[in-house]
C-alpha cells in the first residue's frame, strides 16, 4: 500500500513538474488538461453541439465513498483506472437543459444508469474495451456543459498503444 501511495506521489510530481506552467490547485490543474495544446482534450463540432473529451488521472477524482461495479478491490479499485470526461454542450451552455421535453427524460434516464453498454474505446489493435463505471451528475443548467464521467481498467488499454 505504501509503495502505490509513493508511486502515485511520484507520479503526480512528475506530471506537475514537467509541465511548463506552474499547477498549484485542483482548478489549475483542470485548466491545464482543458487546454487544447497540452493534447489532453479533443473536441468534436457537429452542428451546434461541442462534444470534447478529456484524460484526467484517476487520482484527481477519486472519491473514497464510491463502489466500482467490477475490480473493485482494494488494490485493483485506485490504482489500474483510467479516467475520461465527455462533455456536451450547445452554444456555451448545458446540452440536455436544451433539449424539447419529450425526449429530455430518456435522454437523463440514459445518461444516468444505461451508458456502460453503450460507450466503449476501440484500440489501435482493433481491441474493444467497455468502461467498468460511468457516473453522470444532474447539473440543472447550471454548467457550461453536461459530463460524463467513463472509469476504464487500465490494464486493458495498456495492451495497446493508441486510442483510436
């Protein structure tokens, strides 16, 4: 336990020192992985609506207090995860807060408990990898976007080299 406490630390001061600005926050820290030359974010346009996703480590976000669904344990549950954020938005502003009534419901219902069978990364070796978590908090149009939160096993995408 000790040894991944101090790889993860390790990790993290690696990260931040080489980056070539200074990170002294968590805000900070998403700034940088928002910046589109850091290569940490894509963003897709499609008409009106901006998809993006982001790589953001695992050990930012981790939350004690949440029970992963598969590997979950205690060795395996913090340290083999890798963490992606897809946002949605429309015109600067939350995308499902937009969208007509009738289909607002389903699209939630989806975005909250029904998203695991329906996302994946496909791997430069044709290998496809379904996310073990996916967590998807109701903002109420009071972000810039709505984010999906997608938790994969490490392991798996390290067989490969590139996400395709």
């Amino acid at each position: 336990m000790k040894g991944l406490v101090a790889s993860s630390l390790i990790l993290l001061i690696s990260f931040v020192s080489g980056c070539t600005q200074d990170i002294h926050s968590r805000e900070g820290f998403f700034k940088y992985v928002k910046d589109k030359d850091n290569g940490l974010l894509q963003e897709v346009k499609k008409s009106d609506v901006l998809t993006s996703a982001s790589y953001v480590p695992f050990q930012i976000i981790y939350n004690k207090k949440w029970n992963f669904q598969k590997n979950s344990n205690s060795n395996s549950g913090k340290s083999s995860k890798i963490c992606f954020i897809i946002s949605f938005s429309r015109n600067g502003k939350e995308l499902l807060s937009q969208l007509d009534l009738n289909v607002y419901s389903d699209v939630l219902q989806t975005l909250s408990f029904q998203m695991i069978p329906l996302v994946s990364l496909k791997m430069d070796d044709e290998h496809v990898i379904s996310p073990t978590d996916c967590l998807f908090q109701q903002t109420y149009g009071l972000s810039p976007a709505n984010e999906l939160l997608l938790v994969f096993d490490s392991d798996e995408i390290k067989a490969s080299k590139n996400i395709v």
